[in-house]
C-alpha cells in the first residue's frame, strides 16, 4: 500500500532550507566586508580584532589616518607621560613580579625613555615601595610622582595599601628627591596636577572622617609649605553630577574663555534603569574654576584621556577604540587600536599609551593625521 506524499509540508521544508541559506550567505558577504575594511599594514599593536567591542552609541563621523604605531622595547610598563618638549617619556615599571605568594600588589618604580625607547634611565626604585602616576612639571626640570612605602599605614585596617601614600618630587634626572605631602590615617591621596607657574600641585585627597568620607582638592607649594584646602566635591554645585577621581582632572587653558586656565574634569552621572535593576553610570568632561565655582559642560561623551597642543582636540576611548574628537565633542573619528592611559604629544600629532596582551604591559607610540 503505497504512502500519501504531504505535499504541503515538502513545500514548507523546502523553503525554510532556502531561507536559512540565504540567510547564512548574506551574513558571509557581510563578515568578508568587514574583514576587509580591518585589513591595514601598520604594526598591529594594540589593534582591536574583528568583533571586539560593544556597538558604538555615539556617531563616528570617519576613521583617523594611522600613519604608524611603534611599540617601545620595554616590558612591564605603563602610565606614560610625556615631557613638555615631547624628547622623553617617563613611565611606571613593575621591576619585580610580585612580593609574596597571596600578595595583589608589586614594587614599581618609575622610569624615563626616549621616543625609540632605546634610552632607558631608572629614576626611582626601591624594594618595599610603590612608585607611581609620574608627572612632569612644566618647565620639564622636576617630575612629581606618587609614593606607597610597604610600612604605610592602614588607618583604621579598612583601606587597602593602596589608598595610602604622599606626592614626592625629583629632578628630571632622579636626583633632589624630597616629600612634598604627609598623608595622615585619616586621609587618602589620589590623582594630581603641576599647576602652571610650576610652584605649586594640586592633588585630590580622601578626608576618611567624618564618616560618610569625601574628597577634597588641596593645593601645596614645592617648597613643602602646608598644603591649603581648595574646595570639596560638596562645593561643587552640578545637578546630578558627582565629582570623582577615578577619571582624573588636568590644569588646561580655556581657548574659549580668554585663555584662563581652569579644571577639567570628568564628573560621573549615575543613571539608574530600574527595569533591568543596573545602575548605568557614564562620564561628562566639565570645566570649573581653580576654587571649582562655575561649572561649564564641555562635552557629553565618556572621551577623556588627554588633550591636543592647542586644545581643540581630545583623545580617549569609545567602545574600547583608541578616538579622537572636537573638545566639544563632535566630529568624532576613531581608530583600529586600543589602548589606556593615552596621552598626545606636545609638539606633534602623536600619543604614547599603554597596552595589555598575553606577555604584559606594552608601550606604543602612534602617529596620526586627525583631519580638521
């Protein structure tokens, strides 16, 4: 007895196969096209690979030129700054791997190289402390870093070694090394900048007491006088802003405001998406006054990491690509690479920044023509 053939389902099967086909051949076409686009010469540094990232919610108006990245012969390095003539970068080195069996944390000193990194120079290293964050005053003669000695407090045995330490300063060459801040149990130094006129530095501190603990800006002279309160993040008078230090602040001029200096600053903006239970929080770069009066929004992107020569430009990361935008935001122009603590070039179109692979910490350099 022969089977009724369902000529109906044949039908349906048929077709289903046909779509999953063109489906399957229409996403190859698309992952060639991508594949393609990502095809360059350069070194591939730091180089984001096919698919990494998140999608980007901001606008990428064109792709930056790479002209070329370099990666310094230098292991276990990182926190690069450059010198105000653009001839040296001083830089964070982990000497040695770790401590002990358990321990989180390593003895780094701080080292300074030239642009082919073929001039290496040791600055300040000492078992038993950690040298880090160094930053060169402005006349390039002193460099201002800050120190955590193995004996430092604990305070209350709440903090961690790292919420511990004081701003020292040396000469360019390592020598004249002197302390400039006395942190006590009940105060945590954080990120800094040179002043200018390099005679003084402000830094951001943790007043742990009263509790709930908060920040404050303090500015100190590099002769070691007592340092003097600027103001606390409580007089920093933004809606819905919250001053932190996680993303750092700089001392810049204000090309739109006469050429004042003032603070730029990223503030954090806590936004809350109680449908999915996450607080989403993202950053703006605002500029205040030296004593934080008079706040200024300067951009609404979460694009900070340093700043062109003449102000008009700024570096940072989008979506774990190395970018570049207008300092109000637009215009925004991205690259294939990634990268942190990225900081431009004085003098020229280039950015010196870290990067992380399977064998450490890497410094690269690259050059680029970012159009107008």
């Amino acid at each position: 007895m022969k089977k009724k053939i369902n000529i109906g389902l044949i039908l349906l099967v048929v077709c289903i196969c046909i779509t999953i086909s063109l489906f399957i051949f229409a996403e190859g076409r698309e992952k060639g096209k991508t594949n393609k686009t990502l095809e360059v010469t350069i070194a591939d540094a730091g180089k984001l690979s096919v698919g990494e990232g998140k999608k980007n919610v901001a606008k990428i108006s064109k792709r930056v030129n790479v002209v070329n990245v370099i990666q310094l012969p230098i292991a276990d390095a990182s926190e690069p700054e450059w010198s105000p003539d653009g001839n040296w970068i001083v830089f964070t080195k982990c000497p040695v791997p770790s401590i002990s069996p358990g321990e989180e944390w390593t003895y780094t000193g701080i080292y300074k190289t030239d642009v082919n990194g073929t001039n290496t120079v040791v600055l300040y290293q000492q078992n038993g402390q950690i040298a880090e964050t160094p930053q060169w005053s402005p006349d390039g003669t002193k460099i201002a870093f800050h120190l955590i000695k193995e004996d430092t407090s604990y305070g209350d045995g709440e903090v961690t070694i790292h919420d511990r330490g004081d701003i020292w300063v040396m000469n360019s060459d390592g020598s004249g090394l002197r302390q400039l801040t006395t942190s006590a149990d009940t105060t945590c130094i954080d990120t800094f900048s040179w002043l200018p006129d390099g005679l003084k530095i402000i830094y951001q501190a943790f007043i742990d007491k009263p509790i709930p603990r908060y920040e404050a800006l303090f500015s100190i002279s590099i002769t070691g006088r007592e340092p003097q309160r600027i103001f606390t993040e409580k007089d920093v008078e933004v809606e819905g802003k919250i001053w932190t230090p996680f993303a750092g602040f700089d001392i810049k001029r204000d090309n739109k405001v006469n050429g004042e200096y003032k603070i730029w600053a990223m503030l954090l903006i806590p936004s809350a998406t109680p449908e999915k239970g996450l607080w989403e929080d993202y950053y703006e770069l605002w500029t205040m006054d030296l004593d934080g009066k008079n706040p200024v929004s300067k951009m609404d992107l979460e694009l900070a990491g340093s700043y062109s020569p003449d102000m008009s430009k700024v570096v940072g990361i989008i979506d774990s690509k190395i970018c570049f935008a207008n300092i109000d935001g637009n215009d925004l122009q991205e690259t294939e690479y990634n990268g942190t603590h990225i900081r431009w070039s004085p003098v020229e179109n280039k950015i010196v920044y870290e990067w992380f692979d399977q064998e450490g910490n890497h410094l690269c350099i690259m050059t680029v023509e970012v159009e107008e």
